[in-house]
C-alpha cells in the first residue's frame, strides 16, 4: 500500500470524492485512472492532543493492516478519525473500517474479517 502524500492529492479526495460516515471514522475516496491503492489516515485537533492524535492513526493504520483490501485497486482513500475513535475499543475501530470498506465497494460482503468472527 501506498501513502497519500500531497496536499493536491487530499484536495481531489475531498473535493471529488465519496464520502462514508460511521460513528467513529469517516471514509472519503475516490477512484483512480491507474496505480495502485494509497491510502492516508488523519485526526484533527478535535480528537485531542497530539499524542492523542497520533495513537488514533497508528490504530488506524494496524486496523487498515490487518483487513488488507485488495492493492490493485487504483483508488485513493482517506479515514479520517472523529472525537469517539479515542473511546472505542481496536476490535470496533477495525469492524467499523471493515464496514465503511465494503459500503464503498473495496471489500467483497462476503468476506469477514478476524474481528467479526462469531465467538
């Protein structure tokens, strides 16, 4: 996976694209001519503190590890973190990606992740 870098780049995946919203995370994404998957995960001010900040995008990128959506897919995301991402624990954080994946069409219905599995 790829790392969403440029300020142009984010600009064209807010403006242009689709936007997923959960509880804890939103999703914004927007297709791509070629290339493979980049992804970027941000946490505003409002989540908290700077350490707050970078604990949720280091959660968000282990949760985002761990589904491991195809790469192939040429598109651009961004999950952006609101305030309740702190308050959540990693399992629902990850079922939560999980669930904004899918709706947006990068993840397959069918396939459950480790996390979902019933006990």
């Amino acid at each position: 996976m790829a790392v969403l870098k440029r300020k142009g780049d984010f600009d064209r995946v807010f403006r242009q694209g689709k936007r997923y919203r959960g509880r804890a995370l939103t999703l914004a994404c927007v297709g791509r001519p070629e290339g493979a998957l980049r992804a970027a995960f941000v946490a505003g001010k409002a989540v908290g503190g700077a350490v707050r900040r970078n604990r949720q995008r280091r959660r968000l990128r282990e949760a985002f590890r761990q589904l491991a959506p195809p790469t192939e897919l040429p598109a651009d995301l961004v999950f952006v973190a609101q305030p309740a991402a702190a308050k959540v624990a990693f399992t629902a954080l990850s079922r939560e990606m999980a669930t904004l994946l899918r709706r947006a069409g990068l993840l397959p219905t069918s396939e459950r992740s480790v996390h979902e599995a019933a006990p």
